[in-house]
C-alpha cells in the first residue's frame, strides 16, 4: 500500500508546488474513517481510494482531485458528513466528494431505474465539475481491476454496466486509454469463452505477422527520416473487445478487419501530419474509402489524428494513425490532458473554462438538457446508451454549419440537433439538394435542408426512427402537448356546456382563482383532466360557484313521435337528442362544434364500441378515463350503461377525405344451413363485396343450422347493407343481420 509521502513524491514529480499540507490532511481523514473496513479481497478498505488516487496521478491531475480520490468513499461508507469535510478541505471539495456519493436509501422500482438515478446525479455533477468523472472512472477501473475478489452474480452485472456506461462514457470524454481498460477487463467476465478465443487468435495473428509489422515500422522510420521529419513510429495491435464488438457490428471474421494492426505515427507539427500522409500513400497502395481526416474535423471528444488504411508488403491491411504529440495525448487522456489541468485549477472550478476550450462539453450538455424532460429513470438510460454508442457522422446545413450525429442518425435527428423548433415543424427534407424521405439515414458530408411547416407537428411513429435521445425526447414531449390540447380543447367544450346548464358562464380566466381547489397549477391541465375524464364538470362548477348544487339523477325519459327523437333530461338541465326511428332529425353530427372522428391516426385516442360503427352512423362518443373517446352507433343499447353520467357524453361527426382509404368495424350476425361449402360461400360473398372478414366465430351450432358472429371491416354503411342483402341472397343463408343496427 502507497505510503504518505510517496503519494505526495508522485504528484509533486509533475506539479512542484504541490500543496502537500491538502494531501497529508486527505491522507489520514480518509485512513482514519475507513479504520479497520475490509474489502471482499481481505485488503484494508483505505487501499481503494488509495490506488483510486495513484491512477489519477497517472494522469497528473491537480491536488484538489487527488484529495477528492481520497475521499470518494468518505460519505457513503463511513460516518464522515458533507458538513466535516466542507469544514476540513473547503465547500469545493466537499460538493465533490457529493456529487460521487451514490443514492441511498432511494425507493425505487427497479435496479434499472436505480441504475439510471445513479447516472442522472453523475452526470449532473459532472456538468458542474468534470473532475467528478475523472475520479468515478479511476474508482471503476480499479473496481475492475480487482472485480475477480466479488461473487459471481455482482462480477457480471458490474462488468456489464461498465460495458454499456462507464467505457463508452470514458471514450465520449476523449479517454481511450482508460476505455480500453475498462471494456476488456469486463469483457472477460461478461464473456469470458469469446475473450478467450478473441485473445488466442490475436496471438497467432502477432506471430504470423511479427515480420511484417517490423518491416513497415522500419520502413517508414527511414522514409520520414529521409524527408526531415522527426517521427516516432510504434507498431499496436487492436484490443480484444475492440476486435469482437466490430465483428459483431459489421458482422465480419477476424481476418476480415483492416484495422487489427496498426502504427502510431507522432510528428512535431500539424504540417508534418500531412507530409508524413503523402509519403504513406507513396509507399503503399491505399484502400479506398478508409481515409480519414480528424485534425480538419476533430470528434466531439476533440479527438484529431489522421486516420488511414493501406495494403502492407505481404498483403495484409494496416492502419496508420497519424498525429502531432499534443494530439496523442488528448487521445489518451481526453479532457484529463487538457492544459487547464497542467498547473492545477483554481477554487471556482473548470467547468465554464473547460466548455469554451473542449467540444468534449458538446455531448454531456446534451444529456443535461434530457434530464430536464421529465423522462423516466428507464427512458433517460436507454437514451444515454443510445448515445454513447454510436459513431459518427459529420454532416452540414445548407449555411454551412457542421453537425455532428451518431451514425444511423436521420434527417429526423439532424432536424432537432439544429433546434428543437425545427425538429417540431419538420415535414420533409433535402439532402444535397434532392427531396429525399425524413427516414432516410445520412451519410458523411451529407448537406441536408430540413422543410418546415408551423402548422406541422412530429408524427408519434417517428421516435422508433429517431435514434438520438435530444430526438426522441422531443418527439414524446411534442406529442404529448398534442394530445394535451385535444384533451383541453374537449375539456373546455364540457365545461361551457355544463356553466350553459346552470345559467352561468365558462372563462379559463375565471377558472385560474379556483385551480388550487380542483388539484392543478394551470388551466390546460385543468382542463385536459376535464377532457380526460378525470375530473367532473360539476366538481369544476362547485369549486368556482361553491353555491351550485348538483344532483345527478335522471328524469324519465321524454319521447315525442313527432319528432321521431327521445331524450335524456337530468335535474342540471342537459339534454341529449338521440334521433329514434320513425324521422331523421338534424343528426348529431351535423352540429357546430362537434368533435371530428377520422376514425384511425388521431391524436386523440379514439377507439370503436365491440360492435364497430361505419361513416353513415349517427355516432355518439363516450368518454372513457385515461383512455380516450369510445364511438358507438346512435342506436347501440350498450349507451344505456352510461345514462346516469352525462359529463361522458360527447358530440362526435364523421371528418372523412373523398380520396381516403380506409375501412370501419361492424359486427353481424349470419344464419346459415349446416352443410359443407358453406362457409367458403359465405366468406366468398363477402370477398366479392370488397369487404373484409377481422373475426369470425361459431356462436351456436345445430345439427341444421349454424350462427356466426362475424367482426367486417367495410367502407361505409351503404356498403355494409349492400354485402349484408348479397348475403341475404345466398341460398345457403338464412338470415343475416347487423349486430345492434
């Protein structure tokens, strides 16, 4: 175990003004409260932090963080307070040593929303101070590095979180050095039979090349040399998981990739890179299509080298990373070598230096304004993950603006990494200038001009084509204020109808005094919870005119012959006109104010009565609390169910296009002779209609004749009496009838 002093030796051999007095006070808190805690290997506890912070001081970072390493642990395991330690190291580090200290104690569903919790706080701390993540990733690694001493069950779910969150998110912040370390250790115990034979046969690969490798290694030392650029070129060979997550991605065999050999090429100069890519190329053949240009275009985690793939002496595919000294280091270390931690950061933080000098900031603010959102614990994961695996890809506006996009992203996503008005009010695209689907996925350099619409807004299907999580958030936002305002739209009609009835009037001003007293902060919600259902019109009226008296009973029914309707008259003064048979009133559909039913992809939900209803109906809808408006036929007996609770009531017409295209349920009932070919004839006549058959079911059968409940899809009510008479006609049928019609 480190000793005091050689953990000051260690940061002081790179910060000579260390301050050793921090250090030492760190040391022996941390050592004092850990005490005789032991880790599942039988080690003292203190080595934990202890080796957290010689990880970190491989990275030459700051006292302040070496301190903070120290005592990660401090709040969660021990009986140390935010309050002592703001005492003792200052408010800085104490907020820290906090913002890595996991939720305890959190009543939560699921290890997975755990799991999510956990991530939300640390990226919201890292937002504030990214040596918050600097340290949780050297407290994985050495997790990780020591995971062999835990039970089987905890390895695996541990390696596989580092898997899908801690080595991709150490990739995202530029360090690959860590994140390589990170996905092999775990690979090995999420998979250890492919970690194995991925190994094995990188080693025979080593050896069956060791010569070529030495060839080119030497070959392009003495080339460069030649031209008067001081390199230095060393051979690597691609990590195991590396090599099996892009056999499994592209779906190819090992001998397959064209990057499991590799060089390094560091030169002095952003020029050299360039003359040393044309003495490459010079050298050996290029393979098209596998050049690329970082240091033009770096990646978000401000990667920049140049990257380029040629075909080696004995034919075998090599790539060459090519690089100045200072951009190999920020491949390595990521934010870590930044020069804002080379002479230590000062007491108000290198969060807002750090994001006007690092792009790295781009993603993580990102994910930050995900959290904002109000998604689910399991939502904001599965989002972050989607993000933190991808690759990708560098496409323009057409002013010339570079976005940067995870690879398989869409004119869908690139629409609301612009903006998320513009991703609101997209209706169609162009992509280099051709009009070109919104699904289609964009390629590098890919100029794309999204079409916009005010009136538009995002179809509901496009979050399963989204792939970004800004995306996908936004869509599920957008659509639920969609259907929030056809709730509160809906609502609003109730309510005037209802003030209407009791001789008042209905305002959203004269409803904002009373919120408080129906549960809501605002009046669109008040009123979509209206809409919904869930909250009665009356309890509205009472809580705005507490004199109102409600009684919901209902008077007998008052039928006038004619006018061929019959009505419902509660004591509130409502009346409903349902048109009976004997005349044809005006029909409820033809009222003002009506809600249109298309009948498929509105944004309300709308669903059908069990027994279906076709444009031709006199309809009425039903609403159903929390799950939309149910549509029956005028004439159908299940709406005496619902005589007693007129606030469900709702005018509804048919909105239909003459071009669209698009069939209605309805329900009847066929009786026919029990004799073979009878069903075939029945179900050709229906065939022969243009109608088509959902369900069928054998409702009683007799040794002569056979009753069959048949669920048709049809275009219209002419349309069902039409199949219904060729039915009739049918030899083989003795009746057949609608269903409640």
């Amino acid at each position: 175990m480190m000793r005091q002093y050689e953990l000051v030796e260690r940061v002081a051999a790179y910060k000579p003004n260390v301050d050793e007095g921090l250090l030492n006070r760190a040391y022996v808190y941390a050592m004092q409260k850990h005490g005789a805690q032991k880790r599942a290997s039988g080690d003292p506890y203190f080595s934990h932090p202890l080796e957290v912070a010689a990880i970190l001081t491989d990275l030459h970072l700051d006292e302040q963080t070496i301190a903070v390493a120290l005592l990660h642990d401090t709040i969660e395991d021990t009986d140390a307070t935010r309050k002592e330690i703001d005492q003792l190291f200052g408010p800085r580090i104490g907020q820290l040593v906090e913002g890595l200290t996991k939720l305890k104690r959190l009543e939560l569903v699921s290890k997975k929303a755990e799991q999510a919790e956990n991530l939300r706080k640390l990226l919201l701390a890292i937002a504030d101070d990214i040596r918050v993540l600097l340290v949780k990733l050297a407290d994985r690694l050495h997790n990780m590095r020591t995971l062999h001493h835990m039970r089987e069950d905890k390895r695996a779910r541990i390696a596989q979180e580092t898997l899908d969150i801690y080595g991709p998110l150490a990739g995202r912040m530029g360090m690959q050095g860590m994140r390589e370390e990170l996905e092999n250790l775990a690979f090995r115990h999420v998979n250890l039979e492919a970690y194995e034979t991925v190994t094995a046969r990188l080693n025979e690969l080593r050896e069956k090349h060791a010569g070529t490798i030495a060839q080119i290694e030497e070959t392009l030392t003495q080339r460069l040399a030649e031209s008067g650029i001081e390199a230095e070129v060393s051979g690597r060979q691609k990590k195991p998981y590396s090599v099996f997550s892009k056999m499994q991605r592209k779906a190819l065999s090992l001998e397959q990739l064209s990057d499991i050999f590799g060089f390094r090429v560091i030169v002095a100069s952003e020029e050299d890179c360039y003359r040393t890519l044309g003495i490459v190329h010079r050298t050996w053949p290029l393979v098209p299509g596998r050049f690329k240009d970082y240091i033009s275009i770096p990646k978000q985690n401000d990667y920049r080298s140049i990257h380029t793939t040629i075909v080696g002496p004995s034919r075998q595919r090599v790539e060459l990373q090519i690089r100045t000294r200072e951009m190999h280091e920020v491949a390595e270390y990521g934010i870590a070598a930044h020069e804002l931690y080379k002479d230590g950061v000062p007491q108000d933080g290198p969060a807002d230096r750090l994001r006007s000098e690092s792009s790295a900031f781009a993603w993580l603010r990102r994910t930050i304004e995900m959290l904002s959102e109000g998604e689910t614990p399991e939502e904001f994961l599965e989002n972050t993950k989607l993000e933190l695996f991808q690759d990708q890809v560098f496409c323009f506006t057409p002013k010339g603006r570079l976005i940067a996009l995870p690879r398989g992203a869409t004119p869908i996503d690139f629409a609301y990494a612009v903006h998320t008005d513009v991703g609101d009010t997209c209706v169609g695209c162009k992509i280099n200038g051709r009009i070109m689907p919104v699904v289609t996925e964009l390629a590098n350099g890919d100029e794309v001009e999204i079409i916009r619409s005010k009136a538009s807004t995002p179809p509901q299907a496009w979050e399963s084509v989204a792939i970004t999580g800004k995306a996908r958030a936004a869509i599920r936002r957008a659509t639920k204020m969609s259907i929030r305002k056809q709730y509160s739209g809906l609502g609003q009609q109730i309510l005037e109808r209802a003030f209407a009835r009791s001789g008042k009037t209905f305002s959203k001003e004269s409803l904002k005094p009373y919120l408080s007293k129906v549960g809501h902060k605002e009046v669109e919600d008040a009123l979509a919870s209206v809409g919904r259902g869930e909250l009665a019109s009356a309890d509205v009226l009472r809580a705005v005119h507490p004199d109102f008296q409600d009684s919901r009973a209902v008077k007998p029914a008052v039928k006038s012959e004619e006018e061929g309707w019959f009505g419902l008259r509660t004591a509130a003064g409502m009346i409903f006109r349902i048109p009976g048979r004997s005349k044809s009133p005006k029909s409820p559909e033809e009222k003002p104010g009506a809600l249109p039913i298309r009948g498929t992809g509105n944004d309300l939900p709308v669903r059908f009565s069990p027994d279906g209803a076709v444009p031709g109906d006199r309809i009425v809808g039903i609403i159903e609390p929390g799950k939309g408006i149910t549509i029956y036929p005028i004439q159908s007996p299940a709406l005496t169910d619902f005589d007693d609770e007129p606030d469900r009531w709702v005018d509804v017409r048919w909105d239909l296009d003459a071009e669209m295209s698009t069939r209605f349920p309805a329900r009847v009932r066929v009786s026919a002779i029990n004799e073979p070919g009878t069903l075939a004839e029945i179900a050709d006549t229906i065939a022969q209609n243009d109608a088509n058959i959902h369900n069928l079911s054998m409702v009683t059968t007799a040794p002569d004749v056979t009753v069959m409940m048949i669920d048709l899809e049809v275009w219209n009510l002419p349309h069902l009496m039409r199949t219904l008479n060729q039915l009739r006609a049918r030899t083989c049928v003795t009746d057949a009838v609608r269903v409640n019609g």
